[in-house]
C-alpha cells in the first residue's frame, strides 16, 4: 500500500482536499508556511467569496459548513452588468426556477476558518504549521520535500496547493501561462443607504470596473478595478476619507457610503498551468488554475479540483498511480479551460482603455454577443447546464 500524501499550502484548496481525504486512509502531511495561529483564526482580507450551490453542498458534506455561523452567509439572488452611463443592464439570474439564488457570498476568512477547524480535528493527518517547502522533488520512485528548517519529509505524492505563484510547480518543471492584467482589485466593506435587494451588479465604467456585492441589509463589499497606483493610493486613505470617494466613483448609484473596511489592493495576475500533473504530483487550487475574480470562480474551481482529485484517490493502492493522476488532470483541465478563456476575453474587453473598445463593448452588450458567458456564468453558479435568458433596461 502507498497512502503518503504531502500536501504542500493549508490554502482553501489544500485543507479541501486534506478534508476530502479524511476517510480515505491516506496518511496526510500537510505543509504551510503561515503559523497555527494565523490558519486558526484568519484575519478578514476583505474577500467575499461568491460560493455556487455545488460548492455549498461540497463543504456541507464534508461538515465544514455547519461551522461557518448562518448570519454571515448572505444570499446572491440575481447579478447585473452595466455599461458605463447606458441604461442598458444585462442580468444574470437562476435557471433553476424563478426566486431560487444563484449562490451565497461568505467571507473568505470565515471558510479558510472552518476548513482550517474540520481539518485539525481530523484522524491521520500530520500539519507542519510555520514550516515553508523550499525544495521538492518527485519521479516514479517517490517523492520528497526539503523544509526551510532542514526536515526532510518523503511520501507517495506530492500535491501543490501553493498559490497561483507555486514554488512548487515550478521545482517539478510544470510550467504555467502567466497574464499580468495590469490592474489591481480594491475590495473594502461599505455601509450604503439604498437597498441592494440581494443583486451584485458589475459595472463596467470608463477606466475602471465597479462591483457591488450584496451582504447584510445596507452592507456590501465593494470591489474596484483600478490602475495599480491609483488602487494603492486609495488603500493608504483613512476609512473616514474613502465613503465619499467611494460614493463619487459609484455615482452615488447607492447613496453615501461609509467604509468599513478593511480595505485591500490585490495586483491581479491570470495563471493557467501547462500540465496538472507529472510523476507522483498534480496541482490543485490556484496552482493548477488562478481566475480573475471578475466571474467568481477561484476557490469554486478550486474546491471543484479537490473533490475530483480525493474521488480518484479513494481507496487507491497506490495514491501516486500515474494512470488516476492523468485522468484528474484531463477532467479538470475540462471542466476548467472553457470559463478561464471566457473570463479571460471578459477581462480583455473591459481593460481596454482603446477608443473604439467602449463602442464595441456597448454592442457586445446589446446584440447578446456575451449571452455564451451570462449562459455559462448563470449556470456555474446555480449549478445547472444553461441560464434563463434575462434583458431589462434599467
Ligand atoms: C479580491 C478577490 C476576490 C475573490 N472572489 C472570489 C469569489 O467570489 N469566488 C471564488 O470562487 N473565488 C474568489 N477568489 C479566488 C479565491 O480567493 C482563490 O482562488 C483561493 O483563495 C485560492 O486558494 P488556494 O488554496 O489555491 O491558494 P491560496 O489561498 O493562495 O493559498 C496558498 C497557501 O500556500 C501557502 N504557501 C505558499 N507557498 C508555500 C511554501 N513554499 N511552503 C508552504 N506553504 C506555502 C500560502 O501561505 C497559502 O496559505 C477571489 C480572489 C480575490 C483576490
């Protein structure tokens, strides 16, 4: 029997899978670099995680759902696209039925909180907290990763979860495509005085994307695309300064704003890798595939790969078999490279500042040429083939 499983990051898509294994008996050695403390009790990072139905039911199987408290999982029932000052609006809704949600934002600590907890309390697994991998190294014989303290650990296979920036994936020569998109994304929790009704709009604006997303009554977090110095400006700006700005920026469309906070500039980056899997290794989470987080699908794919890897994996004699890694790879490869080229063109469109770009997103808009990404999204999120067609003007 080989059952020796290092998992390398205690991310979302790491502690997934260790959770995932937990009746498998795999002997689990899970690698991060962040201390205890800090997986125990993350701090927020202002990310709020559009979860779809499938991802609901994945951690509510595994018991990790029943630890995140019911009052901070707010539902997503409709999300909008508007374009610059046009009263035009391209809605997304449920295909499911009229009323049902597309899906629920919860804050991403509060998930990688009760995965970390679920995990920690768990049979068979060993994690090395504060320890980073600084080589690694894995063939059909084994594998095996060197720790910055000098520990040597050896197992079976080898996977990464660490970060669409994996040291990992490059110390096994898997390769990934990289897109810098030139922009940051500001997120900050705002007060607001008009109602969302439990619909995200995305706002496509001159020079800039706004996102709303709806949390408690009068609350959402509001997601800006930015230039990178102008998103790190606004981040460096005292909570008192930032609700009028906001509210300028989003045209007051939701009335004064109050920030909250806290507020966070994230540099965005596009990765694809060229392989999910080698000898003894595969790549899991944002290591195998990182989304921008315009269609909020990161750790929706992320934990879609966990659960199809620790499916495989179940009751293996050898975890390491190459013919189970390469039919992970093929499936998620699959299941993912359609949304991240789709979302990836999205991203294109609306980061052209060209003249003639606005011109040809306001007829993409109206003629339905984005109907095949509205169809996709809608679907993803609810969990169903195809999405229920929607145009309103606003
Ligand atoms: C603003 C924003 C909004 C988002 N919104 C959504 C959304 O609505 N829906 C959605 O599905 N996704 C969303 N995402 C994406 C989601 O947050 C990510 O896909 C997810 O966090 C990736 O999880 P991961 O475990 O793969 O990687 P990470 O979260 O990056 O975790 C990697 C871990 O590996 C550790 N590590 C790295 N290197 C080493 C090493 N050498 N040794 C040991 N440990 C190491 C790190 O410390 C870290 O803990 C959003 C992202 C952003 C930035």
């Amino acid at each position: 029997m080989r059952n020796r499983l290092i998992i390398v990051g205690a991310g979302p898509a790491g502690l997934s899978l260790a959770r995932a294994l937990r009746r498998s008996g795999a002997e689990i050695t899970l690698v991060e670099r962040q201390s205890r403390a800090a997986l125990a009790d993350p701090l927020p990072d202002g990310r709020e995680i559009a979860l779809t139905q499938a991802s609901v039911r994945h951690l509510r199987d595994m018991g990790v759902w029943s630890l995140i408290p019911p009052d901070e999982v707010h539902p997503l029932r409709e999300a909008r696209v508007l374009d610059g000052g046009s009263p035009f609006t391209l809605a997304i809704s449920s295909p499911k039925r009229r009323g049902a949600d597309l899906g629920v934002l919860v804050s991403n600590h509060l998930i990688r909180r009760a995965l970390f907890a679920s995990v920690e309390a768990q049979d068979g697994i060993t994690l090395l907290c504060g320890r980073e991998v600084r080589e690694a190294r894995a063939d059909s014989d084994g594998v095996s990763v060197t720790l910055d303290d000098g520990t040597r650990l050896e197992g079976d296979l080898l996977v990464a979860a660490d970060s669409r920036f994996s040291s990992t994936r490059s110390a096994l020569g898997m390769g990934a495509e990289m897109i810098p998109v030139g922009k940051s994304m500001l997120v900050c929790r705002v007060r607001h005085d008009k109602p969302h009704a439990g619909i995200a709009t995305e706002w496509f604006d001159y020079k800039r994307t706004v996102a709303m997303l709806p949390l408690a009554p009068g609350m959402s977090s509001l997601v800006l695309t930015l230039p990178h110095d102008q998103a790190q400006g606004l981040a460096a700006l005292p909570l008192a300064e930032l609700g009028p700005q906001f509210a300028a920026l989003t045209r007051d469309r939701w009335g004064t704003m109050e920030a909250v906070g806290p507020v966070v500039a994230y540099p965005l980056t596009m990765t694809f890798a060229h392989r999910f899997c080698s000898p003894r290794a595969a790549l899991i989470g944002d290591a195998a595939v990182g989304m921008h987080p315009v269609t909020a699908h990161g750790f929706n794919l992320g934990l879609a790969g966990a659960m199809r890897l620790a499916r495989l994996l179940q009751g293996a004699r050898d975890i390491g078999e190459t013919r189970l890694l390469r039919r992970f790879a093929l499936a998620h490869r699959a299941a993912t490279r359609p949304l991240y080229l789709a979302t990836l063109a999205l991203v294109r469109l609306y980061t052209d500042d060209r003249p003639g770009a606005h011109a040809l997103r306001k007829a993409m808009l109206h003629t339905g040429a984005l109907a095949p990404v509205r169809h996709a999204l809608g679907a993803m999120l609810a969990d169903r083939k195809f999405a229920r067609p929607m145009c309103a003007r606003g």
